[in-house]
C-alpha cells in the first residue's frame, strides 16, 4: 500500500490511539466523508460507523530513523536559519507538531510568531526524528508545545 494512504484512528473520547484487532479481523475504513467505519469479518461481514474516531493521516514521508510521519507527530528536527538572519551558518534545532495547513504537510513551532515549517521541500528541514505525539504523550507536549491546546 502506498504510504501517503495509510492513517491512524485516534478514539476523541479516550484521546488514544486505537489499534484494531487481528483476531476479530478488524479493520478500519475510512469513507467518502472523512468518517471511521469498522469492518468485522467474524463470522459474517459487519460494519459500524464510529463517530468518535477521526483518522490521523500520514505524510508519506519518513524521518531519519524510517518511521513514517502522521498528522499530529511530535517530531524534533534542524532547520536553516532565515535568509534575512545575521547568523546564518548557524543550523537552528527545534521541535513541532506535524500539521497540514493550506492543502501542505509541515512543522507547527512553538515561537512567538508561531511558524508553520512546511515539510516539502527537504532543503530548509532535515535530521527530522519523531518523538512521539500529542495524543500518547502528553509529557512532550507540556514542555514542548502549548500552541496545540489554542488551535
């Protein structure tokens, strides 16, 4: 299966992520509508909408240690410093929250301008390493990001 068209489902009433079940054969589909439905093959075929699920896509991409990245990872990366910047041999290193804004995949930083990195092209991110994400680690999310909380 192509990467780009892998999600995983996050259950909104217990803010985890829900893995589904082999030995029931489980399996999640996602519909025309951007809703969650479960698909039971045991014994008969059977289907149940789940309203509180909502899929968390993947970016296609991979960080340096080859794990896919998804919506709403925690991933820490270094970037290049702005163009206009006086220091601008110095790598910059960060973490953030993958996001898709305006139809793109990219980096939400905490800052005081809030910026958005985008993560195509690769030339201004790099070394970029998922470290967890905002549902399963709350821990990273309190030192790291307090822009998810506003948005």
């Amino acid at each position: 299966m192509n990467d780009r068209f892998k999600f995983k489902v996050l259950d909104t009433k217990t803010n985890e992520i829900v893995v589904p079940r082999e030995e029931i054969e489980e399996r999640f589909v996602l519909t025309w509508d951007g809703s969650i439905v479960v698909r039971y093959y045991n014994p008969d075929i059977r289907l149940i909408r789940m309203p509180h699920y909502k899929p968390l896509f993947c970016t296609g991409l991979k960080d340096k240690n080859g794990n896919l990245i998804y919506e709403n990872d925690i991933v820490e990366f270094k970037m290049n410093p702005p163009r206009s910047s006086t220091d601008s041999n110095k790598i910059i290193k960060r973490q953030g929250v993958v996001k898709n804004r305006y139809s793109s995949w990219g980096v939400e930083t905490p800052s005081s301008f809030e910026r958005f990195e985008y993560l195509l092209p690769y030339d201004c991110l790099f070394d970029i390493k998922v470290i967890g994400n905002i549902h399963e680690n709350s821990e990273i999310r309190k030192q790291v990001l307090n822009i998810a909380e506003r948005r």
